[in-house]
C-alpha cells in the first residue's frame, strides 16, 4: 500500500505538509490551517514540488538559509488507497489508514487554479464534526 505523511512545519507560519506516495515521490501540499477530521472544514492546499520518498521519515530542523528553514515532526502517517481521480483530472478521493487521520478524503483542485487544492474529510464512521487540530510541537 502506499504511504501518506503530515508533516507539522514550524517554518516561518505554522503549516502542515500533506504528502502522499504516487509515481516514486511524495506528492505534496502545504495546507496552512492543516487538516481536518471535520466534513464542514474545507481546508486550503497549495501544492508545491515533489519530495523524494525519503523525506517521508524526515523529522528534525531545516537550518536557518534554507528553504522551508524550521522544525518538522510527523504529526500523522499512514497507507492510502487511491479510491478514484487522478491529479492530471484536478480531483482524487483516498481512503486514509493513519493515528489521526482516517477514511474518505477528497483533494479538489480549484478551477483556474493550478496549485490550488481543497482538502476535505467526506462524512463517513470516522468522521468528526468536533475536531480540533492540536499540534504536537
């Protein structure tokens, strides 16, 4: 099964990185109010390059100069499915299997956007109308 990671990056705001495995790298979204188990939230995902595999196990300070300078901890990581989409038809559905975050997610991409996604939990048994994000740094 592939695998997706958040990342919760204290860089120069607070975001989280939402990252999931296709074609040999880590597809990735900054999601700057992270995401939510909550099916009303529709939460903003900017989607930036691509990251090696690797970075998936990546936890520690990016040192001051460098892009994306702050420190990183993994606050939720997982298998996915692909339910259906494709990234090239601007909208994919998951099922997520992670600590934090679970079941049907849909990614929407904002029409006459490129790097603009929607990320939102789809209501199902996991879903949380109470949630509330707590970061763990």
């Amino acid at each position: 099964m592939p695998v997706f990671v958040v990342h919760e990056h204290h860089a120069r705001r607070l975001h989280f990185d939402f990252r999931v495995e296709m074609d040999g790298v880590l597809k990735s979204w900054a999601v700057p109010k992270g995401p939510s188990m909550n099916p009303a939230d529709k939460r903003l995902a900017i989607l930036v390059e691509d990251h090696p595999l690797e970075y998936g196990s990546f936890e520690g300070t990016i040192p001051e100069g460098l892009y994306g300078a702050g420190t990183v901890a993994i606050w939720d990581r997982g298998t996915y499915a692909l339910v259906s989409g494709a990234m090239d038809e601007g909208k994919i559905e998951l099922q997520l299997e992670g600590k934090k975050l679970r079941g049907a997610f849909v990614m929407t991409r904002l029409k006459g956007k490129d790097k603009e996604w929607l990320l939102i939990k789809k209501r199902d048994a996991y879903a949380d109308p109470s949630f509330r994000l707590r970061t763990i740094i």
